[in-house]
C-alpha cells in the first residue's frame, strides 16, 4: 500500500505540487503538475497555496492511486503525474 512520506508543498515555480510517496517501502519523490489539478480536480487557476494543497489532499487518494498503478507499471525514484496520466482512454 501507499502512503504519503512527505508533507506536500507547492513548488517554487508554481507548476505543480511536490510529494513524497512510500511505494513497496521505498520513497518515491512525486510532483503532481497544476496543469493536472485544474483539468481533472477542479483548481481555479492562479489558485493560493492554501487552495492547491487543500485541493491536492481532497483528491490525494485519485492521486495515490495513479501514482501507484504508474509506478508498477515502471518503477522510478521520481515521478511526475500530469493530465494526461489522468485522462480515461
């Protein structure tokens, strides 16, 4: 199971959030793009910090679970979750 390793915190370019993510136990650093939170979470963009962690943490378990189907599908230490890898074919 996964869990999350590290506190979220937006990133210093405002392109996404970074996170931290315990995957079969080891540490995996993630970003999630804002790109992908407005499109499939539903962040206004130009949101406030406190608007994208709020919403990062309201949708973390959608995100928990496509980092986790990304990262068995190719094993990374880093990886960076974007629209498309929320997209339904």
């Amino acid at each position: 199971m996964e869990t999350l390793a590290l506190e979220p915190q937006v990133l210093a370019n405002r392109h996404g959030v970074a996170f931290g993510l315990v995957h079969q136990n080891v540490t995996v650093d993630c970003v999630i793009t804002l790109a992908a939170l407005e499109t499939y979470f539903w962040l206004e963009p130009r949101a406030s910090d406190a608007r994208i962690l709020k919403t990062f943490r309201d949708g973390y378990g959608r995100i928990r679970a496509i980092a986790g189907r990304k990262l068995l599908a190719h094993p990374a230490a880093r990886l960076e979750l974007t629209a498309e890898d929320f997209a339904r074919p």
